[in-house]
C-alpha cells in the first residue's frame, strides 16, 4: 500500500462518508492486485493525488477485497476511474490511460 498521505484507500463501509459526502469532487480508482494495467495507473493516481491536494480527494478501492461498491457503480472492467462530485459520478475512465488523459477529466471539475 501507499504512504502518500493524499491517497485514501477506501472500502465498501467508508465509500458513502468518504467519497460520496465528500465536499471536494474526488477520484476513485477501481484496482486489483492481479491487474497488470492497475499497476501501470497506480503511480499516476498517487501522483495525482499530490498534485491536486486540497482540491480533490483521490482514493482507491481494492475490488477484490470490496464486491458491493464496484457492483452497485457497474463497475466491469479494472482499472476503472471514476470522478465523483456531490454524491455523483460525473466522468469515468476504464482501462489504463495516459496522465493528460486523467488531468483533463480532473481539471474539469
């Protein structure tokens, strides 16, 4: 796990506190340990997570060790990033994607 202190891991017992009555927009990342691209998108996100500090809580949910969370979002393929904003997904990402392509969807909110 990480020792950013920017990134969260969240699970299906805080996701409802943490993300959806967060008062920034926040960013989950949607991982597994066994996703090869999961791995390729973790470090973006942690960067991520320092770089927009204060202005949007990024976290990340295991879907191996959370099945409720991910179900209830529709969530088919890992990674999967999802921008949440007043209790709302407003963007998502599947799949392994460049940094710029992250920051794009961040800087909209």
């Amino acid at each position: 796990m990480s020792d950013n202190p920017n990134l969260l891991n969240v699970s299906d017992g805080d996701f409802d506190q943490e993300i959806l009555k967060s008062e920034v927009p926040a960013l989950v990342d949607f991982w597994a340990a066994w996703c090869g691209p999961c791995r390729t998108v973790g470090p973006v996100v942690e960067e991520l997570a320092t770089e927009y500090a204060g202005k949007i809580k990024v976290a990340k949910l295991n879907v191996d060790e959370n099945k409720d969370t991910p179900m209830k979002y529709g969530v088919r393929g890992i990674p999967t990033l999802m921008l949440f904003h007043n209790g709302q997904v407003v963007d998502q990402i599947v799949g392994a994607v460049p940094k710029s392509r992250i920051k794009e969807l961040l800087d909209k909110v």
